[in-house]
C-alpha cells in the first residue's frame, strides 16, 4: 500500500518540516496492522517526494481477530495489502499526526500556506467509480487524474474492476490534503476495518471541520464513514448542520432572522403568520401537535397558551432549543405543566420514531431552508414516516417580493433560503407531496392578499 506526496514548492525540502520528518532517513513505524515506513525517493531544492509504505500483515490481522468476513478464505485472500483503505486512513494519523493538526514548530507561516501538492496512489478501492472519485474530490478544487484498472490485463473483455489508480493536484495547506483523504479513502472503499463508535463522530468532525459541512456529497461521506450505522449518522449530519453558515456570505442567523422580520414588520406578518398557523390547528382538532423547525419557539408559546394534551417542538439547533426553553419559561412551569412539552433535538431529514403518533404537525417558514436533497428527505420523514393526520406548512411566496421597498431586485428575504417559490410552484409541490402520501391540500393566504401578486406568505394545509 503506497502513498505518495510531491511537491515544487521553493525549497521543496520544506516539506520535510512539514510531515516532520526527516528527507535524510528512513523511518518505520509500528501500527496496529503491520508497520509503516516513511522515507523521500526525491528530495531536492526543486521537488521533494516524500512516500508513506504500508506493509499489511494480513495473518497477524486474522490471529487478532481483525480479518474480513465472507468466504472461506476471505481473511487469507483479498486487496487488504495492496490498496489505499481506511488501513491507510489509520497510518495518516498515526505517522504524520502532527502535519495533520497543521502544527509545525518554528514554521508556523509555511504551515498556513498553500502550497502546491501532489498525493499519488496508486491502486485505491472506488465503489462508485472514477465518477465518485471526481464527486468527492472534485468541490475540494483538486485537480483530478483518476484511470480504472483492468479487473484482469489478459483478459480486456472482462472490463474494468473497482479499482482507480488516482492523483490529486491542487493549491492548498498540506494538512488539509491529508485530512482529506484521511476521511475520503474509507468512504470510497465503503467499508473500514475496525469497530466504531461515538468517538468516530468527533474524529469525523475534526477532521472534517472547514469543508465537510458544505460539501455537495456530505450525507453519502457521512453515511459511508459511519458504516451506514444509523445511530451516528443521524447525530453526525445534526452537527454539520450546525455548523453550516447561515448563508452564502456567512451572516450570522439571527441578525439575518431580525432583518427579515424586520422587512415583515410593516404588515405585522410574523403575527399574522403564527396566528393563522395557531388557528388552523386548533380547529383541526388535534390533541398532540408538533412544531417542526421550531427554532427559538415563537409558535411553541402560543401552543402552550391551548389545551393541548402534548405539545413538542423539534430543531436541529441545540442554541435555537435553548432559546426555545427560556422563551417558554420551562424552567419556571409546574410539574403538571411541564410534562406537556417536550424539546427534541432532531433533524428533520431523518427518520425519528419521536415524532410519531401525534394528530398534528407545523413546518413555518421551514422549507425554504432546505435544498432540493434535503426537501426531499424531510417529506419523507414527516409524511410518509410520522404520518399526522393533519400538516401546515407555510412559505415566502416570492411574487410579494416587489412589494417589499427595501428588498433589492432578485434577492431573497433571507440569505439561509435555498429558494423561494410562486404560488403554481408551491402548489405543484403540495399537490405532488399530497397525492404521493395520500394527504388532500387546500390553500390559505397570510396577511394581505394582493390582487396582482397574492399574498406575502403562502400556506397549505394537507389533511387526510
């Protein structure tokens, strides 16, 4: 198993400051599955290559209870030794943990700096292809060179196996380079070879930190590094989301959330918007109500103040929770009373058994907060997995944005919106959603309904 990482950088030799290790010497290293070997087969003023060798003990591996499963001989016969896996993954921060945290004593700047790197290897183990190859690492501005390998020479007609010999070029800190394929060479084997746990979150987090929030790819990298185990997976994605910019220029929440009420004010929309919403429950007869998305609970408060048996609200924000808490005063309320609410911490694009059997759910102004991806998952989750016999949902109607006079053409009222739709595409999505769980939807306008462009807000409600 063979890493290797070049670069032109003047002096090229910097590099060995960098990984920490030595150009002059050849190093070994003990690991948990063999022994790793670091040495530079070039290292000059020009270029330095510095190559990271595994060697796989594949029986030791079996006799400590660490093989592969399968058939007989499974443990015995297989790639394990020869291509980049997540053994790989575990000698990268075992042998250049340093260079990985970006520390660098006495050379702090050249550690900041980005420097052009090239990492060659040459057999990695792609279930996805060389396509994949180029979703995971092509948003992290590599330059890809990425060729399938011939699943036997002699025999071209079988085709290509599930091996890519790849190289990657870029301009970028060499401690983002290895946390990048620190977590992105599991992810393309799709498996790992040892057991996980929580703590495999916190790895996932910190070496992810700076770029896996964003990534277009995040949810399969997440799924995959965690083994598809969905008692991680869940609290992994609720913590990217977390950790997402409010918006495209990095604004922070809630002042975003202040302008945009404050762009409302004028027709008093935000109440208009929580009253409707709080009278369309209420006459629907539900006796257990969710608030999904609730944030800092505007509508949580008001449900309180009904005879509801059980009232729950649930957001992915651990600080919009907190909020929601003080707002409803939770820390004061009797104990009967308290018992009636609840405060969930839950994506909303994942499945949770919490948020089942209650009579009633509200989304307000939640959907316009979601990309296409994510949309998608959320109408799965609450109404094709919790199923309440009655949903509100309410959005921007994007018609009304002329009439808002400080709104500059074409912007969106706020800069977390993924979009903002009409009223045919908001109906058309309602109509798709409704049919497709066996809901019926009728149409209700919030606050002033323009003869020319409707309503600022646009409600649906689906009942079945």
């Amino acid at each position: 198993m063979l890493l290797t990482i070049t670069t032109t950088h003047r002096p090229a030799t910097d590099l060995g400051f960098l990984l920490h290790k030595h150009p002059g010497r050849v190093q070994r290293f003990d690991v948990p599955f063999g022994a790793a070997h670091v040495f530079y087969p070039v290292a000059s003023e020009e270029c330095c290559r510095v190559a990271l060798l595994l060697e796989i003990d594949p029986v030791g591996l079996v006799r400590r209870g660490r093989g592969a499963s399968g058939f007989a001989l499974a443990e015995y016969v297989n790639d394990r030794p020869y291509v980049a896996s997540s053994f790989l993954s575990v000698a990268l921060v075992s042998v250049f943990k340093s260079a990985m945290a970006g520390t660098c004593k006495g050379h702090e700047e050249l550690a900041g700096t980005a420097i052009g790197l090239e990492a060659s290897l040459p057999v990695v183990p792609a279930r996805g292809g060389a396509e994949l190859v180029r979703r995971l690492f092509g948003p992290l501005g590599y330059e890809i060179d990425v060729t399938p390998i011939a699943l036997d020479g002699q025999f071209p007609d079988w085709g290509d196996g599930r091996h890519v010999a790849l190289t990657l070029r870029g301009e970028l800190r060499l401690a983002d380079l290895l946390r990048h394929l620190y977590v992105l060479l599991p992810v393309l084997d799709d498996d790992k070879h040892y057991w996980i746990d929580e703590d495999e979150i916190g790895k996932l987090m910190r070496r992810g930190e700076g770029w896996l929030a964003e990534h277009p790819e995040r949810d399969l990298i997440v799924r995959r590094y965690l083994k598809k185990q969905a008692r991680l997976v869940h609290p992994a994605l609720a913590q990217l989301d977390e950790a997402l910019p409010a918006g495209a220029d990095a604004e922070d929440g809630a002042d975003a959330a202040a302008r945009e009420e404050q762009l409302e004010e004028r027709v008093s929309l935000r109440d208009q918007r929580l009253g409707t919403v709080q009278s369309v429950l209420k006459a629907s007869g539900a006796r257990r109500v969710l608030d999904l998305g609730c944030g800092a609970g505007a509508l949580l408060a008001r449900l309180l103040r009904d005879d509801y048996e059980r009232v729950v609200g649930a957001d992915v924000s651990v600080r919009a929770l907190e909020q929601a808490a003080r707002r409803c005063k939770l820390d004061a309320m009797h104990d009967a009373q308290r018992e009636r609410i609840a405060l969930l911490h839950s994506p909303l694009t994942y499945r949770d058994k919490r948020l089942c059997g209650f009579d009633a759910a509200a989304l307000v102004e939640v959907i316009e907060h979601l990309d296409p991806p994510r949309l998608a998952a959320a109408e799965q989750n609450v109404f094709g997995s919790a199923r309440p016999r009655t949903v509100v949902v309410t959005t921007p109607n994007v018609e009304y944005n002329v009439r808002w006079e400080t709104l500059p053409a074409g912007s969106l009222r706020h800069p977390d919106h993924r979009f903002e739709w009409t009223r045919a595409q908001f109906a058309t999505w309602a109509e798709r959603v409704g049919a497709q769980h066996g809901y019926a939807v009728r149409y209700l306008p919030v606050g002033p309904d323009d003869p020319d462009v409707g309503p600022p807000t646009q409600m649906a409600v689906f009942s079945r």
